[in-house]
C-alpha cells in the first residue's frame, strides 16, 4: 500500500493575525444572481494581482438570472495556481444560503463575513471559526453597492491597499460619471473603516503589497480564445450565444472594429458553422464556436468543410449533457461525440485545452492548423476553462506566424483544387483570383466537378485522409509527462484536470501524470510508451464512463480499470484526487 | 466574354423540357451581357436538382448542403462583398429545409441575388410534396392529397423584410433574364421566385398551365407600396398568377453596416497582428 503524502496546506490552519505563511488563500464571496458577486470577484483579484500576487477564481450559478445562489471562489497565492480548491479560509456571506451551503468547508481558525443587517444566522458554522459581522446593508444604502461595501470591508481584514479598489472603481465607472464613482467609493471607503475599527486587533496581512510586483493580465478561458483567435489572425467569426462560450463572442464583438475582422451573429448553430466555411472559402480565417448542444446541429457542416477542404475552426466548450443538461456547469462528455461526428470519414483535428494559456495558444495554432490542412480544426474547452479567471503573465505573441498553408491567388485557366498530392494537400485559392473550381459537397474529380465513379471516389477519399497522416508527422504534438518517469501511480487525464491534478501531485512522491492534447491524430505510440511501462493507471476525467480511457483502449489496446470519474458539473478537486491516490490499493 | 466561355467539361442531365435548362440558359444571357466571369462572381448553390447547374457553368461556386446555401452565400459575401454573389436555391432547399436561413436572410439585405428554384415538388428524390405544393395535391408522400397549406415564398419574404421580391416564369428565357439583371442590380437582397415545370414529376404545373394562368404587372402596379405587394403575392389562380417585381425599395446592405468593411472587403484586412499590448493591458 502506497502511501501519498499530502501537502501541508490541505492541512487545514488556524486563521490567525499573519495568515501570509497560508500558501493558497481562499475566499469565498457568495450571494444572490444578481447581487454582483462575479464583478466582484474580479475587481477583488485584481487587488490582489497588482498587489504582487497570482490568482485563480471558480464560479457555480445556476441557468438564471436574478435569484439563485452565485459563488465565487477567489485563491490568492504567491506561487502559480491554477485550480480551485475545497477549503475556504474566509467566506464572505451577502445572504443565509451562503452560510448555509459553504458551512462545512469553514473550519476553526477560518473566518466568516457577513452582512449583520440580515439577521444571519450562524449556528451552522463550527465553533473556533472568526465572526466578522459588519452592516453591509446600511453602510451600502443602496442594494447595488452592498457587493462595494463588502469589497472595501474584506481589504481591510486582509491588510490590502485600499488605493487599489479605489483605482479599479475609477476605472471601471469612469464613462459612467462622477457620481457613480464617488458613491462607490465612499461605500468601499465605508466597509473599509468599519472594518479596521471594529476588528482591529484581528487584521491580518493576507493582501499585504509584496516587494517585487510583475504586471500580470487576469483572462479566463473565453476571453483567453477571443485573444487567441485576434492574435492568430482572425477574420471572421459567426457565434450562437451558447453557455459556456458565449464569452468568446461578446469578447469578440467589442473588439472586432478595432482589428478589422467580424464577428457575426447567426440565425443558429446551422448556419454559425456554414457561414464560417463560406467566409473560409472566400479567404477569410474564420471560426465558430459553441457547446455540446449547438455542435450537434454543426455536425453535417463539420463534414462539408472536410469534404469542400475548407479551413474553419470550431471551438466547443463542453458542459453536462444530454439535451439541455446542465447549462451553467462543466463537463467533459463531448471527447468521444467530437471524435465521431459525421457520416462517413473524415480528417479532424481535435485538440483538448488544459487552462485558459493553454486555451489562447491553441486557439492561435488551431487557425493556423486548419489554414495547413484545409479541414475542420476543433478545440475541446470547458465551463471552467471558459469562466475561470486566472492571471497570467502578459501573454506574449512574438513567437507566431500566421501560416496560410498551399494558397495562392495565382490565375491559372486549369486550375486542379483537389489535385491529388502526396501529403493529401492541395493548393487552395479563392473566388475572385480568375481560378474556377467548385467546391462540391459531392464527391468530385479534381476540379470540384462532381463524380460517381469508382476510382475517383476512392482516390479524393484517400488524398483527404492523407492529411491525417501528414498532420501527424508534421504538426502532432506527444502527451506531456509530469514527474518522475518511473512512478507508482500513473494518472491520464485531459482538459481542464490539468491543473488540479498537476496541483494534487505537487507535494506526492511515486505519482506522475500523462496529459493528453492532441486528440485526433492522436499519439499512439508516445502514449503506449509511457502507459505500457507503467505500474498502475489510474483514468481522471469529468464524465460517466471515461471516454479518454475508450480512446486509449481503441488506440493502444491498454485497458484502464481504476478511474477516477464525476460527472455532477463540479471540477475535480485536487483535494479528491488526494484521496482517490491514498486509497488506490497499489 | 461569350456563352461558350461558361461552357464546362459537364453536359447537363436534367430531364428533357426540364426548367432548370430554361434558368441556366436565362443565367447564362445574363453572365454574358453582364459579364459576370471569375474575377468578380461566385456562385452557391444548395441540394436539389437545382444545385446540378454548378457543373455545367464555369463560375467558381460552392455547392452546400440540403438548404444551407444561404449561410455559406452569407459568408462569402462578409468575407468578400466585391464578388456578385448568386443564390441557386429550391423551394425544398430553402423552405423546407433551409426555411430560418431563408428568413434571416431577407431580414438582414446583404446584396445577395437568390434564384428559387420553384416546381411545387421533390424533383431529385423522385416526386415527394414540397413546401409550395398545393393543399389536396398528390404525390408519393402524399397519396391522399397534401395536408399542408403551402408556404408563400413571395409573402414570407416580405414579411420577412426583402428589400426586392419578384416572381419569373421558367418558360420565358430573354424576359427572365432581364429579371435576373434586375435582381442582381439591386442593392440588397433580391429574391426571385422562378416558377419552373418540373416535366416528370409534376403534372400539374406544366408549361401550359403558367402559360395559361400568368400575366405581367403592370405600371399600374407600384413596387414601393409594400400592401399593394403583399396584395398581389396572395394572387393565384386562373389567370391571376402574377409576373415581375413587386416590391423595390432601397434599404443600406448589410454589409455597409460593418465600419471595419467599409474601405475594402473584409479579406483585404490584413490578418497580421503583431502587437497586441494595447489589447492584453485591458485584462491587466
């Protein structure tokens, strides 16, 4: 029996004078939908990133929007991070249910703010947790400000800069008037005095400028895909509103004069997919993105872009199904759907995104990808990828070329689209060139005219499906291996896991972990190498049956036995991966 | 530029006295004495016996999916509002099957040009009711009489907010043609309804039944007045099935509502950006 040994911060500590010895600070701030807590949330970590340190926030709300209990977790840390985490050192309560629903993770020495204008009841909370009850409600006045007062009371129990929120309401009313700032102002100015006066022998240093103070960016996943998708040269994107992606749109619409591409709204998932392809056509780099739900009705254009071999990128940020399912949360039971959607065979590439940084450099290699291989790129996102904020050093562009692939605007009077190649990749043009082709969604001969007979089926059916092959001598990336080569425990895992089990295993000894990108093609042989070796796996992934696990079966023939599966919407905690390696029986 | 420069390695297959012959001849006087060629037209089409007429007409084109050949027309125009883009479309391709793209784009006036197909039937899978079908009318899906009322396409797309909405007839090339010129002149959405016999699996709209039963708007008749549209496209019966435009008015494009297309089509933005620092330092 293996015995891992955890961290010492899963230790739960007392929540005493000078918490900075606290290595990952969690707050939780929660509230009615409706009562602000997301801007909050962010405004709170951007004290905290100019103030020198790193952040990672997670968010649960329901499908609604007034009412309905929102939450955000807020974890400060000098070091990186980069998961969320069950413990809760201060919960910040704007109403009962967050009391009531966050209790248990309050332990002695940890801390509760709440609003004592609402006659909260606290009896549910274990005794040795610190009280911090301050009149939210009165100091605000207004409702709207309560989120300000409570903002302005945490940074004086932390130690924070007040300046810092101050500057961060100026610049977040400042085409608002005067007026608003004033009052936001004064409201966090409030919170913040009552505070120092009334616990002034329990303020801590939490929040306390650190010395070296680096400029740090504060993106989650969806605006991290928007940036990515600028930066890698996007033209035009057509984006159905769909949680959890409908961030990448409104990200994309604000910006789109600015650096000359569109961002459309479609009439539907149908038309968001067919629309890109006929931009793609024309020469535009183009996109599209949505959710399980939304790629569903995508699937017959996933399959007229691979026949047309016409480059468009999809992103799909997964959430709980089927059907409706659950819209607001995260999940990852959309691998083996995306994998096979379609009639017929097709060449695909599926990439899965670890984290927002992640997210922003695949996005850039995904249009530069579906440029190369004339044929749909996807991109696997999830719920927490898309709302988790994070910093991030200032995200660095320098490195990339914009790659158009075999493309020319050359008039040429016999011009062979669908010439066959040995790397399955023709020269592509565009209308307007002189060039005549037809991209037919019929089976066709080298110029787009359209075929029946046996021999030119079969050779566009195998050119199209050279380009997976190319694709994976060229451009296929092997799984990345975290810590030792020799372990105990092997774990494999994919997408938004990443970071929680990376976060999991930080302190463990005999454990590493395999974490796969590149989807389709996918490395088999790199992937067969590590997991052939090793001594037992165990599958972590956020759906029922463990569709990575089926895909490393189909590929590599290695059955996985011990898995780690949820698949109720939540992440996978680090602290639940800890328990699953100490009672794995190895 | 002459016909036999559209001429491609593809001889048509549509049945003998089909009317798609009839479109694609008036398209192609059209092509001619526009001189609608390859450096500035591209052609989409949907699925249907319609979407045939790519292969034998040598205009670059994008043959879609069964009733989306409106979005990938959508698209290329975004991409590239410089090119005439033409819309071969069916009235099962864009009623039936592709019926919310159909209303959406009328809605939005990109300057689109879109030829409806329309033979009150399901040509290629061999005589299946379609959405223009009659209500009563017999076919293999329908051996009892059709129980749906059909759709309008002239009313729906007024309804739907097309700037230019008119009506040809098949049998009647040189006049077709023009209506074609007349669409495509607009600026903004045009659809045209073509009314077309299919020979084989439609017995009741044949040649002598549109000839019998039609008439040209008159100058009487004014295309601005969206009413006295809408009035005439609830027309149809003996002798009352009208021919021509019955509504023009000029509404922006869509497409000039883009600030950042305004200069040059969208494709002539450069993709290359180097520095984004303006942008990130919004995140810090």
């Amino acid at each position: 029996m293996l015995t891992i040994v955890p961290k010492k911060e899963f230790i739960p500590k007392p929540f005493k004078k000078n918490m900075s010895d606290q290595t990952f600070f969690s707050i939780k701030i929660g509230g009615q939908a409706g009562q602000g807590i997301k801007s909050a949330g962010l405004t709170l970590s951007k004290v905290a990133t100019r103030s020198g340190f790193n952040i990672h926030t997670y968010t649960e709300f329901p499908s609604l929007i007034r009412g309905g209990h929102n939450v955000e977790q807020i974890l400060i840390s000098r070091e990186d991070i980069s998961t969320p985490l069950q413990k809760t050192d201060l919960l910040i309560a704007l109403n009962q249910d967050t009391i009531n629903k966050h209790a248990a993770e309050l332990l002695p020495g940890s801390g509760a703010m709440f609003d004592a204008d609402k006659r909260i009841d606290t009896s549910k909370l274990v005794t040795g947790v610190n009280l911090y009850p301050v009149p939210l409600s009165k100091l605000a006045g207004l409702e709207l400000l309560i989120n300000t007062v409570a903002l302005g009371a945490t940074i004086a129990l932390l130690g924070g800069k007040v300046d810092l929120l101050y500057d961060l309401i100026r610049l977040e009313y400042s085409d608002k008037g005067e007026e608003l700032i004033s009052k936001n102002i004064s409201a966090a100015k409030s919170g913040y005095d009552f505070v120092r006066q009334s616990f002034a022998d329990q303020l801590n240093t939490v929040l306390a400028s650190l010395e070296k103070i680096e400029q740090k960016m504060i993106v989650n996943g969806a605006e991290a895909v928007a940036l990515g998708a600028i930066a890698g040269g996007l033209q035009f994107a057509s984006i159905y509103p769909m949680s959890p992606i409908s961030g990448i749109l409104q990200a994309l619409a604000v910006h789109q004069e600015k650096y000359g591409y569109i961002y459309k709204q479609p009439e539907d998932e149908i038309a968001a997919l067919t629309m890109a392809i006929g931009a793609g056509f024309a020469g535009a780099r183009s996109m599209t993105a949505t959710s399980g739900g939304g790629f569903c009705l995508m699937t017959e254009g996933l399959g007229l872009a691979a026949m047309t071999e016409t480059p468009v990128v999809i992103i799909n940020g997964m959430r709980p199904g089927p059907a409706t399912g659950l819209p607001s949360w995260s999940g990852q039971g959309d691998l083996q759907f995306i994998l096979h959607a379609h009639q017929g065979t097709i060449p695909r590439i599926v990439l899965a995104a670890g984290d927002g940084l992640d997210a922003f450099n695949l996005t850039m290699k995904a249009l530069n990808l579906a440029q190369k291989y004339q044929t749909p790129v996807i991109l696997l996102i999830d719920k927490n990828i898309c709302d988790d904020d994070q910093s991030y050093p200032v995200f660095d562009i320098s490195g990339y070329q914009l790659n158009s692939g075999k493309f020319t605007t050359d008039f040429n009077p016999n011009f062979a689209r669908y010439a066959q190649e040995e790397d399955g990749i023709s020269y592509r043009t565009i209308p307007g060139t002189g060039n005549f082709f037809i991209a037919n969604s019929d089976e066709h001969l080298e110029a787009g005219f359209s075929t029946e007979e046996s021999a030119d089926v079969v050779m566009q059916a195998d050119k199209r499906m050279r380009k997976q092959a190319t694709c994976e001598k060229e451009d296929m990336q092997p799984p990345e291996l975290f810590g030792p080569a020799s372990a105990e425990i092997t774990l494999v895992s994919w997408g938004s896991n990443k970071n929680n089990i990376l976060h999991a295993i930080r302190d463990t000894i005999g454990v590493n972990y395999l974490h796969i990108t590149w989807m389709s093609p996918f490395p088999t042989a790199a992937v067969k190498d590590v997991l052939g070796k090793a001594k037992h796996i165990i599958d972590i992934e956020c759906n029922s049956t463990g569709q990575l696990a089926e895909l490393i079966a189909e590929k590599t023939g290695i059955l996985i036995t011990d898995k780690l599966l949820k698949y109720d919407g939540r992440p996978i905690y680090p602290e639940e991966i800890i328990t699953k390696l100490n009672s794995s029986n190895v | 530029m002459q016909l036999s420069d559209l001429t491609t390695q593809c001889s048509p297959n549509w049945c003998p006295g089909c009317g798609d012959l009839a479109i694609w001849g008036a398209f192609k006087n059209a092509a001619v004495q526009k001189d609608w060629n390859n450096f500035n037209t591209a052609l989409v089409a949907g699925i249907g016996c319609h979407g045939h007429l790519l292969n034998f007409t040598k205009l670059i084109s994008f043959e879609g999916l069964h009733g989306r050949a409106l979005p990938v027309a959508t698209g290329i125009k975004m991409a590239n509002h410089d090119l005439n883009v033409f819309v071969f479309t069916g009235d099962g391709d864009c009623l039936s099957e592709g019926g919310n793209h159909f209303i959406h784009a009328c809605r939005r006036n990109l300057n689109l040009t879109v030829f409806i197909h329309d033979n009150a039937i399901y040509g290629l899978t061999t005589g299946q009711t379609s959405p223009t079908s009659p209500l009563g009318y017999k076919s293999k899906s329908t051996p009892e009489g059709n129980p749906d009322t059909p759709i309008n396409p002239l009313a729906l797309a007024l309804g739907a907010g097309a700037t230019f909405v008119a009506r040809g007839y098949a049998g009647d090339i040189a006049g077709l043609a023009q209506l074609m010129i007349k669409a495509h002149d607009h600026p903004g959405t045009a659809i045209l309804d073509i009314l077309q016999p299919c020979v084989t699996f439609n017995k009741e709209f044949t040649h002598t039944f549109y000839r019998d039963n039609s008439y040209q708007l008159g100058p009487d008749h004014d295309v601005t007045d969206k009413n006295a549209a809408f009035k005439k496209a609830q027309e149809w019966g003996p002798k009352q099935i009208p021919l021509g435009i019955f509504y023009q008015v000029t509404e922006p494009t869509y497409e000039s509502r883009f600030p950042q297309i305004t200069k040059n089509p969208l494709i002539q933005n450069s993709p290359e950006r180097k520095d984004l620092s303006d942008l990130f330092q919004k995140f810090v």
